[in-house]
C-alpha cells in the first residue's frame, strides 16, 4: 500500500510503498477513503507528541471501507465506518464505567501505531466503531474526525450548554468552526475570538454573534461588557497559554472552562490564572474525544439534517499535499479544514 511517514520531524513526509496492514482478531481493516489533516499530527510532526516516533504513520480523523474482519468482529466487509481517535479497550474500570476517553489501555492510530495517511488502515477493538450513514460523504465524516465529535463532548457532555447561554469559543480552527456550529444548534448565543480577519468573517457567515480580533486589546475584558457579565461557557481550542489565559477571564461567575486544544510540548506546562478560578468560583473541564457510544446522537442530529457541518471542510487533497497542510500549522491558518481523498496522488 501507499503511506506517508516520519522519517525526520518537520520534514516532507516521506511517501512510500509498505506492506498491507494486518486484521487483528477484533478489529477490521479499512480502506482508507478520507483522513482529516489536524492540528493533533502536527504536534508529531514537530516532535512534540510524546506517543509520536520516527517511522510512525500519521493520520486519526478517518472512515474507510471494511475489506477484512477479524472473527471477534462485529462488521463485515463493505461496511462503511467512522472511527474515534482513541480506541478503547472496553474492559478497565473507566470502558466499563462508560468513560471510554479515559481508557487505561487505548490504542490510537496515528499516534504510536500506524495511522490513516495511508490506503489502507488495521482498526483493532473495532467495537468502538460506528456505521457511517449513507448521507455523509466519506471527507465531511473525516472532517468530523476529532473536531466535531469532540466538540459535542465538550459542550453536552462536559460545560452542559444551554439555550440561551453565551458560548466564548477560542480559536478558529477546526474545533473552533465545530463548537460555533453546534453551540447555535443548542441554542447558544456566540463569540468567536481569533488574530485572523478572513476566519472571523467566516465564523461570522456561519452565525456567530460577535467576532473579536485577539491583537485589538483584553479580550477577556470585551468579552465581559459584550455579555453583560461574561461568558458562561468558554471553550479554549488551541492549547496555548495566551488563549487559556483570555478563556479564563472571559467568564462570569461560575462559568465553565473547557480545554479541548492540546497543550503538549513546550506548552504542556503554562501559568494559570489560578486566582480567576478561585474568585469566580470557576469550573474548569478537560476533554479528549468522544466515547463511541455517544456517536449516534451527533451522526443522527447531522444524518436528519438539524446540524450542517459541510462549512467545516474547506479543502480536499491528495496524499502528497498532507505536507504542506502541517507545515502550514506553524503560522495562522485559513478558514475550514483540509481532508485526504486521493491516496494515489
């Protein structure tokens, strides 16, 4: 098969021929038929992922085809499926408790195993998978990826969003683009907060009741008389300190942080203001992913049309461009995302 690997940290990926992954006993193999490009292989790609070595295979935000099953698996060849990025072993206490994110054992293609940048991927414990319905397309449901999926989690399964609140989102990304769609969806008013004009005119098409430019003074300060006291939600999508910081003060009392950006690397450790969370009595939530058992609830919302989240994939690329997609993440970055359809070129 075809592969893109690390063969040198923030260097060209290194496209070359590799033998055909093989079918665990309780997993699947998949044809590769999209794979998102995410901020999350970008820290591999630069060295900053501790699970990230020379020789891996990028590559967690896939669906494929199933061309093999193995006997304890529950699919068949030709079914369509979506994969979470962490796949949970499904027998330590957190998987028996329901909290698979949080698995003692997962398995994370891309990330330490050989991922989906690749024309074909093994999937072990192919329990966690869920079918992909006939209505999304294999790049929107690559796009769903660990943006959208882990956006629900965030907003329902951790800050309980209500109707009517306000939603301070940090970070434009992929995450970011996720949590404004689904914030309206719930009923949420929105704020959008970024250092590039072209991404926050386009969260403003997409619904967002304000945008602000990070560079144009204290956004936690703007944030607060916006609202008429701050934000009861706010959402840091990028995992910096910088961000953190104005996610922080942005809330009213009893707000709710949420961390979804990754701080890995050289921002693993970052100050806090701990103070804001003592005196406003902060909540403060990390999340990671999605459980796979939440995964209908978000693919029903999207498969009966109450959400669209096509406005997330701005590009469509070939194997051989995923380079320049990462190297891309070193500064600002335009608006949507970037999938992998072609595994040819």
């Amino acid at each position: 098969m075809r592969a893109a690997f690390i063969r040198e940290f923030r260097a060209d990926l290194s496209i070359e021929t590799a033998p055909d992954p093989i079918c665990e006993p309780d997993g699947v193999v998949l044809k590769t038929l999209a794979c998102g490009v995410c901020r999350s292989d970008w820290h591999g790609w630069v060295g900053e992922h501790a699970r990230v070595k020379i020789g891996n295979i990028p590559g967690h935000e896939y669906c494929g085809e199933v061309v093999e099953a193995g006997p304890l698996s529950k699919w068949k060849r030709g079914d369509k499926v979506i994969a979470p990025f962490i796949l949970a072993c499904g027998e330590c206490p957190e998987c028996q408790s329901g909290h698979q994110t949080s698995c003692h054992a997962p398995r994370l293609p891309g990330f330490g195993e050989p991922g989906a940048f690749a024309e074909y991927v093994s999937v072990p414990h192919a329990f966690n998978l869920a079918r992909l319905p006939d209505t999304l397309s294999p790049a929107l449901a690559a796009g769903l990826g660990c943006r959208v999926t882990t956006a629900w989690q965030a907003l329902t399964g951790k800050a309980n969003l209500q109707g009517g609140e306000w939603l301070a989102i940090h970070g434009t990304g992929g995450i970011g683009l996720s949590c404004l769609i689904l914030g309206k969806t719930l009923g949420a008013k929105t704020i959008v907060v970024d250092v590039v004009p072209e991404k926050l005119d386009h969260a403003l098409s997409l619904g967002a009741d304000l945008a602000i430019d990070a560079r144009e003074g204290d956004v936690g300060a703007r944030i607060i008389e916006a609202t008429g006291g701050g934000a009861h939600v706010s959402v840091e999508a990028l995992g910096i300190a910088a961000t953190v910081d104005s996610s922080l003060a942005c809330l009213r009392p009893r707000g709710r942080h949420v961390q979804v950006g990754l701080p890995t690397g050289h921002t693993a450790r970052m100050d806090v203001n701990m103070n804001a969370i003592y005196m406003k009595q902060l909540s403060v939530f990390g999340t990671r992913g999605m459980p796979a058992w939440r995964y209908p609830s978000l693919l029903s919302l999207i498969d009966s049309g109450r959400v669209d989240v096509s406005p997330i994939v701005a590009r469509h690329v070939a194997l051989s461009q995923a380079s320049a997609e990462l190297r891309a993440f070193d500064g600002p970055t335009s608006p949507g995302v970037a999938v992998i359809t072609d595994f040819t070129a």
